[in-house]
C-alpha cells in the first residue's frame, strides 16, 4: 500500500509595485498579513507542512517566514534557493522530487507562472493563474517524492487569501 505525500504550493503574498529590481521586492502590509493568516489556517490543515522550501526572492522568503510563525519548529530546516527565483516548472518539480522521503507534507513558496503551471501539471487540470497570497492543496498516492509526476496529483483545493482571512 503506498504513503501519501501532500504538497502545499503557494503563491507568494501581496508584494509593493515595481520599482526596485523584481527580486528585491518586498511583501505589503496587507501581504504580510494574509501570509501570518495562512501559517495560523494551516495549523488547523490535516495534514500540516513538515517541511518548507521557497524562493529567496524577498517576497517568497517573507511569505515562508511569515508562515513559519506558525511552525517555529520548521525554522531551522527551512530551505531558500536563488535557484529557484524565475525557475521553471520542471526546474521546481526536479527540486521536490529531491526532498527527503521521510518528509510526508512539504510546502513550497514560489512564484507565477510557475506555481500556477505546476499545479495544473501535477494535478492534471486545467491551468489557474492562482492570486498572491493563494495555497494550493495536492496530495499523491506515492512512496517517494522521487516519484512525483506529472498528473498524479489530485487536487483538494485551491485557497485564497479571503477564504483563510475569514
């Protein structure tokens, strides 16, 4: 019988508007806020992140730390990458499917198109260009992460920042 894995992909929250080069760009407070909400909704989530990977772009790696509030635990293990800043789908895909099999719930922070083409890959649906702040829910019947593929996923949902705000 296979493990369940469940992987939470989320779109970094509300940045400022341009201005300062992309990468340098930092959540608003509003941002901010809908990032602590989403930590303190996932604490109530089954199952909950083990483990969390993001961007280290300034808006990804607030919106992990923000998140991360909520699981001070995870603080030490949490993984931020440059390579993973304008990555492609398949580039993240490659990073999850490297993440430790003892690890049964991973979330990762990233940006579009990429977020929004990896669920629609993963859970085989029709793409959805999820907003800022948003959280996807997939779970695989899977032993391994090295066993993720496209299409294997079934989606459970897709949360915005007004439905974990309420």
């Amino acid at each position: 019988m296979a493990n369940f894995k469940t992987l939470y992909l989320v779109r970094h929250a509300l940045p400022e508007e341009s201005g300062r080069l992309d990468a340098l760009r930092k959540l608003t407070t509003k941002g901010m806020n809908d990032a602590i909400a989403l930590g303190k909704w996932l604490q109530n989530q089954t199952p909950t992140p083990e483990h969390i990977m993001a961007s280290d772009a300034i808006r990804a790696k607030q919106t992990a730390e923000a998140i991360l509030e909520a699981f001070p635990t995870l603080k030490a293990n949490a993984a931020f990458d440059s390579d993973w800043y304008q990555c492609s789908s398949h580039e993240l895909l490659k990073a999850i499917q490297n993440v430790d099999d003892s690890i049964n719930t991973l979330l990762f922070v990233n940006h579009n198109p990429t977020v929004s083409m990896l669920i629609a890959e993963l859970s085989h649906t029709q793409p959805t260009w999820i907003t800022e702040g948003a959280c996807a829910q997939i779970q695989f019947e899977i032993d391994t992460w090295q066993g993720l593929q496209h299409g294997l996923g079934e989606l459970k949902g897709i949360y915005n920042p007004d439905y974990y705000n309420k």
